[in-house]
C-alpha cells in the first residue's frame, strides 16, 4: 500500500481500479465535461478571452496498452475515472471533454515492478498527466522485478495546436498548417519554430499553452509531447490624430515660459514621444507624456513677439498609439509669443459677471482619493476626459478623499504610491485645478464638501477638518465665507454665543494647523456667474438634517453642535434664495450639495431634509436643478415640485426642480433598491456631468468613462 499511496496520495490505486469493476479491454468510456468539472464549460470555454468554435469540447480519446503483469487507472479531479486496463496485453480507452486534465497510474502486480511508460507519457514515475488537446495514445510496460529493458523510447511526439479568431498557424519542420491540419507526430528533440499569420483585419493577441507572449513565431523543442494555442482578435487599425493642442494654430500673444500641450484622439505609446517626435522649432525642454496627452515645457523663455512651429513626426518612425498606429492628420502648426509689453493679468477679476453670454461646467463627485488604487485609476481617466471639455469650471460634489483615519490622502498617495493610480487627491486633479480660472472668478476647481471629506481622526460628527482640506483649496479664492459677517442671514445669530468671525479670523482659524479650527460646517457659500446664481451647501451626512433646532441650540451642547450649525445655514440659504430671486439678472439657479434629496440607490438614503428643502426650492423657479453625490451611481428625478396635499409631500410637474446624483467619480459603485415613481434616469456607472447654460435653458449630458453618452435632458 505504500507504493500506491506514492501514486495517488490518499486515494489507493487499487480501490480506485476495484471501483471500476475489473478490466476494459477494448471498451471506450466517454464523460462529458460537466462530469469531469462542473466549472470547466464556464471557465475553459475561451482562450485568451476569445470565443472558440463548438468542436472546442468535443470528446477526444486517451488510449492506454499495458504489457506485463500490472494496470493503469485513472483519476480526473481527484475523482476515480473509469478505466480499468490490465493485466497483460489490454487495450484500453477513455474519452473526456477536450483539455481535461487526466492523470493515468501505474500499479504493477505483486511482487512486480513498473518498468516505464511510452507514446504521450514518459519516464518510470507511477502516475502520468495528460491533457488530452488531442486523441492521446499511450503504452504502460510491467515486469518482474530483475527486469532492466527499459521501455522502449517514444519514436515521435504530439504537436496539437488550436486557434481562435481569424488566423491560422504554421510550421517548416512539423508539418503545421492550422487550420486545416492542426496535430502532427515530430520527431523527439525536434526544433519547431510556429508563425502566426492574422487574417485581414485581425492581430495576433497572445500565444498560449507551450507558447507565450505576442511575437508572431515562438520555437519550441519537441522533448515531450506539446499544446499550443494562438488567439487572434480583431485589429485596432485607426490613426490617432491631434484633438487640441494649447497654444493652437495662429495662437497669439503666447507666454514666454508657456509649455506646448497636446491632446491626442488615443491613449499614446509614450516610447514613441521624444525630442525628436514632438518639436518646438529648435527650442530645448522637456517632454512629458501620460495617457492621450504630451507636454513640451521649454527649458529657457522663449524669444518675445516670435513665431514657432510646432512639429509632430508622423509615419512609421513618429509618434503612434498603444495598437501600434501612427499618427495621422494635422501635424504641424504655428503660435507667436507676446511682445516684451504685453503683460498677463497676475490675478483674476474678483467680480463675477452678473450675465451674459453662454457657457459649460462640470459636476462629478465621490472620488474618494486613496479608497483602492483601482478607483484612483478611475478617477484619473475622468480628469483626463473632463479636462479637454470646453467648461468654465468644475465642481466636485463631495467625498473627494477616503478621509477619516486617512486624511493625508489630500496631498499624500498612501495606500497608492504608483504614477499608475496615485493617491493624492491634489496631485490627480492637478491638470483641472491648475487650469485658468474664466473671466470673473479666482479658481477653476470648486469644492462641495462631504462626509469623507471633513474628518480629522477623532470622530464622525462634528469633526475638524485638520490641515489635508486647505493643503488643497484656498477658501479666499473658493469665496469662503460670504456670509460670516452680515448678521441679518441668521435670525437668531445675536443671541448665540457663537463667536462673529471677520474674514481674517475665519480663513486662519478655518486652516488652523490643529484640531481647534473652525468646524467645516462653516463650509457653504454661493455666487453668481453669467446670469447662473450657485449655491454649495454644507449638506453631508444621512445623521443631521436642516430642521429647525428648537432647544440646546449653542456650541456649549457638543451634541447639538452641527444640528446647531445647520439651522444657521437652513437661515442662510432662504436669505440667499430670496435675494437671487429677485434679482432680475439671475436666470436660474442651481443647489450643490452632497448628500440627495432623491435616490433610490441601495448604497445611502435620502437626506431628512427632503421635504424642508424641496418645499424651500419649490417657492422660487428659478431653481432648476439640485445636483448631489454620496450615492455611488448616477441617477436623475422626473421635475418634482412640493405638494403637501399628496402622501408623499411632492408630486411630479413640470415646473418643479430636476434633482441628479453624480456619485461615480472612483469610489465602488453601488446599486439600486426598487426604482421609485419619480425617477427617469438610473444607472450605476463611472462618470460625469457637462451641463450647458444659454440664458434660461439649461442642458445637460452625462458621459461614462469611456466616453459615452449615458444620458441627456434639459430642464424647464
């Protein structure tokens, strides 16, 4: 019993053989694949991710000749097969789903020895595995125990090769032509060199089994029977081609120091990117390539009031993509420098314009920074998309960074140090935030704060924020506070004992080095820009709501501290509403915010405050749109209005407010519970919202990571 153990671990050989009920000789047994493993049709049922044609699994046969006084079993996932070949000159044959792992053993009779396999299997080892790609012959030798013959030598070897996609494979030794002939018997120790020619409109995607790698030919030695398979895929054969570039065609008035960015239609093989692919006349610098996008920064100012060109290599020795196309279309341009007198405004106009003329921005949310590496690469990818949109500006709706016990991911990579996925929220939203801000405004990146974002390790609620927020954001340039000082915001912000802060006060206190800064709450502000009034709120949490606070309302109640908070801002924000109101330049507005008032998705709750603030937003028409976060999808409301004389408290008309969640800028998506009446739009994918203002009408369209368009509306 020890020799069988060896064979088969546990599992005697000898039961396994009894099991089978004595010899085969000349039966086949054919089991079909969910016999031998229930998983193998789900999993083995592509190659390399390509579809295989249906004879993939059509039972191939292993047959086994024993000679001598002994018997071969077999063995297929640990669980006892049916052959049963033995004793003395038995032919035995066994059929199995193709690439079944079959493992054949040995055991000589008493007092006998096994002196060695031949054909598919070699060597004198007890046990054997096959996988059986093709029709599998082998022989099994016993004897006694001074016998010294070894088994006769293997006079050729199988060479099985499979193919899926459009292509075929060949051989000059071996015979290969597959298609049509796909196993040939080679000589031992044969050197075979394999070629995958693709069809028309196809490429080699990777070789398998034997083989590996993308190279069209792989060399093997024919020591052992081999399998080998080659998928092939249909070929990405567009040009990529110039889709921006800053400064562009006949730019003028361009800063000396200004770098040259391009944006290209597809993500580059940034080993083609050089000096000498990407030029800028015979000016030196450095260039930079990530993703769709090169950057030239030049090494010294350029020359004032000149011309340069700029100069793409295209063809077979310039710049291409990842699939290997070369570049296409418009390839060189000029732009000319500023003259020694013309001098860019060092800081923006602090008044925004009340009115005129349209214009686009940008709504995404729940990033998480720093929450798995995979939802930073997400959030990569979308910056890389939103940065080439003709917007005004960005609002991120809030949870920008995993936050809690991590903060440092504001400015720190943390659990992501890789270029590939980052980890600091500053360093990915970099190509946005350094943007120009437009005409009127101090900043291109606006934040909305969420409940992620405002923690500083000691707690949930209330929290600090600690240093991480202003590592980011400047509150002066953001236009936080507008409303610290006048008091006629807050109805009852005489008789509290919260401390008036100046401006000065709030901005020091509010990036306080130390967790005795201002509490976030303080954190929601508006402004108008072209005749569009925004409101951020400081909305953030499924725990507190904008209901009146009726007792222990003062800073001295810690457990009312933020309830305390949001009365203020509840105050605030109908001062607010009823001044753009009336307003005649305002067309509409709009209310950021982070958690949703509506949502049906299964990762969070409505905020309580629905109903307070959806009867506030209904008082005004203006208000066309509520855009929120939290709820990891994106989902979109019929127009809602307020109407206490319904069961829900509002109903669905035509003049009510469009409420959207904007929660898959990278954290794990969520999903849905049983979509509700007021929804129109529901979807749980990764990406953005471009909303286009001309005068009252507000448009929006919402992109997924890949680009395409997930959904379009326009409100009232």
């Amino acid at each position: 019993m020890n020799r069988v153990n060896k064979v088969f671990g546990a599992m005697s050989l000898a039961m396994m053989l009894a099991a089978c009920g004595g010899g085969s000789n000349g039966n086949t047994t054919t089991v079909a694949a969910s016999e031998v493993d229930p998983e193998l049709a789900a999993t083995g049922a592509t190659e390399g991710a390509q579809a295989v044609d249906s004879s993939y699994y059509t039972a191939r046969p292993i047959t086994v000749t024993v000679t001598g006084p002994g018997m071969v079993g077999n063995m297929v996932g640990g669980v006892l097969g049916p052959m049963n070949c033995g004793n003395g000159g038995t032919v035995c044959s066994v059929k199995y789903s193709a690439y079944t792992s079959v493992l054949l053993g040995a055991l000589p009779n008493t007092g006998m020895v096994f002196l060695g396999w031949g054909g598919a299997c070699s060597g004198t080892a007890n046990t054997c595995t096959l996988t059986n790609s093709q029709a599998r012959t082998v022989t099994a030798k016993f004897g006694s125990a001074g016998t010294t013959t070894p088994p006769t030598a293997p006079t050729t070897y199988r060479l099985n090769v499979s193919t899926s996609g459009a292509g075929t494979v060949t051989s000059g030794a071996g015979g290969i032509n597959c298609g049509a002939d796909c196993s040939e018997d080679v000589t031992p120790n044969a050197a075979v060199t394999l070629t995958a020619t693709p069809a028309a409109g196809y490429r080699l995607s990777a070789w398998g089994g034997d083989c590996a790698g993308s190279a069209s030919t792989c060399s093997i030695t024919m020591s052992q029977a081999r399998d080998v398979s080659a998928a092939f895929v249909v070929a990405d054969t567009t040009a990529p081609t110039v889709a921006s570039a800053t400064p562009g065609a006949g730019a003028t008035d361009v800063a000396v120091t200004a770098p040259v960015k391009v944006t290209f239609s597809k993500t580059l093989d940034c080993s083609t990117v050089s000096g000498q692919t990407f030029k800028v006349g015979s000016v030196s610098g450095t260039i930079a390539c990530t993703g769709n996008t090169a950057t030239f920064t030049p090494a010294a100012a350029l020359a004032t009031a000149a011309q340069y060109p700029v100069a793409l290599t295209a063809g077979t020795s310039g710049i291409k993509d990842t699939a290997g196309n070369a570049l296409a279309g418009t390839t060189s341009w000029n732009f000319t420098t500023a003259s020694a007198t013309t001098t860019p405004p060092t800081t923006p106009p602090t008044t925004p314009p009340a009115s005129g003329g349209a214009f686009s921005f940008l709504a995404y949310g729940d990033s998480r920074s720093g929450n798995g590496c995979g939802g930073n690469t997400v959030h990569i990818g979308l910056v890389n998309r939103m940065v080439n949109e003709p917007a005004a500006f960005v609002f991120n709706l809030g949870d920008m960074v995993t936050g809690y016990d991590k903060s440092t991911n504001w400015v720190q990579r943390g659990d992501c140090p890789s270029d590939a996925s980052k980890g600091s929220f500053k360093e990915i939203i970099a190509p946005l935030q350094n943007k120009t801000p437009a005409a009127g405004l101090s900043t291109y990146y606006f934040p909305v704060v969420g409940n992620h974002d405002d923690n500083f390790g000691d707690g949930w609620y209330p929290d600090k924020f600690g240093n991480g927020f202003c590592d980011v954001f400047d509150p002066k340039k953001v236009g936080i506070p507008n409303h610290t000082q006048n008091k006629a915001y807050f109805k009852d912000w005489t008789t509290s004992s919260v401390k008036h802060y100046t401006d000065d006060q709030f901005y020091q206190l509010a990036c306080a080095k130390t967790r005795s800064g201002v509490y976030p709450d303080y954190m929601y502000y508006s402004f108008d820009y072209k005749g569009t009034h925004f409101v951020v709120l400081r909305l953030n949490s499924d725990y507190y709501d904008l209901n009146e606070c009726s007792s222990n309302c003062t800073a001295a109640n810690e457990g009312n501290y933020d309830a305390y908070y949001y009365k203020h801002q509840l105050d605030w924000l109908r001062y607010d509403l009823a001044q753009s109101s009336a307003n005649s330049a305002i067309q509409n507005t709009i209310v950021l915010m982070h958690a949703p008032l509506i949502s049906y998705s299964d990762g969070h709750a409505p905020n309580a405050s629905w109903p307070t603030l959806i009867k506030d937003f209904s008082k005004y028409p203006k208000v066309k749109m509520v855009i929120s976060g939290h709820s990891h999808v994106y989902e979109r409301s019929v127009p809602v209005y307020a109407d206490d004389a319904n069961p829900n408290g509002v109903r669905d008309d035509a003049k009510g407010t469009v409420y959207t969640v904007t929660g898959g800028g990278g954290s794990a998506l969520a999903g849905f519970n049983k979509v509700g009446a007021l929804n129109a739009k529901a979807t749980a994918a990764y990406h953005y919202m471009r909303i286009d203002v001309d005068g009252g009408k507000v448009s929006v369209k919402t992109i997924g990571q890949d680009g395409a368009v997930l959904d379009t509306f326009s409100t009232r």
